[in-house]
C-alpha cells in the first residue's frame, strides 16, 4: 500500500513539474527570425538591394549576436551586437548585383549565444537581369608595353524589347584610357541576339606610367534601368626597357676584394631592336662592362668597386645609353660602403 502511494506521488509530481515547466519561458536567449529569406524577384543588373532581418529575442537572457558572415557579394551594413530579453534588433545587409546574372542566391550565416540553436542562414535571393549586356564580358584585362597600342573590342547589346536603344557616351577616370563606340551593322551583329548593338574600343594611350592600371569605363545609355553601365579595365603596364634589380646595393664591402654586381637589361618591345650602347657611373669608385645575352634584347651589366677606390659611403648613379629613340637613357642607383 505504502509503495503505491509513493509511486503515485512522484508520478503527480512529475506530471506538475511538467506543466510548470511549459508554462516557463526558455531558460537562457532565443533567436527568432520571422523571415529568414528576402526575395526580391526580378531586378536590374547593377542594383544595390538592400535587406533588413528582423531578429527576435524570446528568451529570458540577453541575445548576443556574435558574427555575421556573409557570403560572396554580400556585404553586411550593420547590425546589432544585443538583442534584449522579449527585445528585437536587425541584421541589415547590402548586395551588389553588378556581377551577377540570372537567379542568385546569396547566404549570410550569424553565430549568436542562442544555446539551442547557436547558427542561423539568412537568403537574399533575386533574378539579375542585364537590361543592357556587355561581351564576352563587362572587363578588359591586358599586359601591356609602355608606348606601344592596346586596344580591345567589346559589343554592347541593348535588351531586345528596347527599339530606341541607344548609347549616349562613355566615360573614363584615366586620361590614358579611352574608349569609343560605333553602331553595329547587320552583318557586324552577334547573330543570336535581337536587341541594338554596339562596337566598344577600348584603348590605353603611349602616356599611361609603368605599373598596374585599375579603373572602369563607364558606358552611358538611354534606358533608365541602365543608365550607366560599367567595364572594369585592369592590367599592367611594362617598360618598354626593364632593368633588373631596380637598384644596385653593395652594402659594406672591402675595395680590396673587388666587389661586383650584376643588372638584366631586357628590351620588351615586339618588334625592334634595343642596344645597349654604353654603361658608366658618375663615381669614380666604379667601372662597368657590358656583355651580350641576346643581341636587341638581352644585356648584362656589371658594376664592380676598383680595388683602389677611396673608402667612404658612396651613393652614386648608373646610367645606360641605349638606342632605342624613346628611352635613349636608363638610369640606375647605386650605393655602397667601401672599406
């Protein structure tokens, strides 16, 4: 009899901590996200969307939002660290569309304090259409020789529904980048596509300074959901000369010994022949020699401390006399500490 009662109890028991348990709110912070994908249908390539999550917090505690990760193309504007208790905060985010087309969907995964369900994956979906197309692709990349033509041809084609397309100019952040446009004539036009088409020549003029070029060409149009259209142009630009390494540093050095170091000279024209004429530097401390690796494109120069040389710190200036009418002279800097 007793026993009975004892399990009778402790069953009761079970059953009231039960319903008082479910009558409790969750112990600790609790992310909800009442819409975990934003779909914003179809959208003209290069459009910004803008997302905003509502995040709720239906715990008792504090919810910490500890990272957000957004995938590739997304970049998250802001969005808060806190969520109080029965509180709501937001997740805001930002997608380029400039290099995508078709269906995309993009996914942004945020790690909170949530102990049941610590990670979320937010969706910005959206179908990118070019209402204004650029081929092969809406980029020039190149390698190019100082002072020598670079020039590439894109086709620009307007949406085939748009009869009136027309391109209104182009626009350039570097003087020594140019572009221009033409019409396309019916024998001149991509074949599979309908729309309105345009012959794009990009250029990059005998000015453009050695070293990387970055920037875009920016395409204007009369249609209003692409107005401006940009092509990313991005390359180097090489001397027409190169001389390796760009300096000569002997460091310490005991005259004695007879130091020396070597330079490459290399014509990187196409076409054409490069002497080397003669090599001299304005220290008496030096004397050079040059030697033939490949006659028009290939020199070695050495510069070598005579054993004679004054010690001292010397910071001197090689200079190349070369053929080529453009870059008649290369100079070089060189500096040591003799002994």
């Amino acid at each position: 009899m007793f026993r009975r009662l004892s399990i009778l109890v402790t069953a009761l028991v079970a059953v009231a901590t039960v319903a008082v348990a479910q009558q409790m709110p969750d112990a600790g912070a609790k992310m909800v996200v009442p819409e975990k994908i934003k779909d914003f249908g179809e959208v003209a390539q290069g459009e910004k969307l803008e997302a905003t999550f509502v995040i709720l917090n239906e715990g008792t505690e504090t919810l910490e939002i500890r990272a957000v990760r957004p995938t590739c193309g997304c970049t998250v504007a802001d969005y808060d660290r806190e969520v109080p208790a029965g509180g709501q905060g937001a997740i805001k985010a930002e997608l380029d569309t400039t290099d995508f087309k078709g269906p995309i969907s993009k996914l942004i995964n945020v790690v909170t304090s949530d102990p049941v369900e610590p990670s979320v994956r937010l969706v910005i979906k959206a179908n990118v259409k070019p209402y204004v197309e650029v081929l092969p692709r809406p980029m020039v990349r190149f390698n190019a020789i100082q002072k020598e033509p670079m020039r590439e041809t894109l086709t620009v084609v307007g949406d085939e529904s748009d009869a009136d397309f027309k391109i209104t100019g182009v626009e350039s952040d570097l003087d020594y980048v140019t572009a221009k446009v033409r019409p396309l004539e019916d024998g001149e036009r991509v074949a599979r596509l309908a729309g309105r088409q345009y012959e794009l020549t990009v250029e990059l003029g005998p000015d453009a300074p050695v070293g990387p070029v970055s920037t875009e060409v920016v395409v204007k149009t009369n249609n209003p959901k692409a107005e401006r259209v940009p092509v990313k142009v991005y390359g180097v630009v090489r001397s027409l000369i190169h001389v390796t390494p760009a300096q000569l540093q002997f460091g310490a050095v005991e005259a004695a010994s007879r130091p020396g170091r070597n330079l490459i000279v290399i014509n990187n024209r196409e076409n054409g022949s490069v002497k080397v004429t003669e090599a001299s530097v304005n220290d008496p401390a030096f004397e050079t020699t040059v030697s033939t690796i490949e006659d028009g494109k290939r020199y070695q120069v050495t510069v070598a401390v005579k054993p004679d040389a004054t010690p001292g710190a010397r910071d001197a200036v090689l200079t190349l006399k070369t053929s080529d009418a453009d870059f008649p002279r290369v100079e070089v800097p060189v500096r040591a500490s003799i002994r």
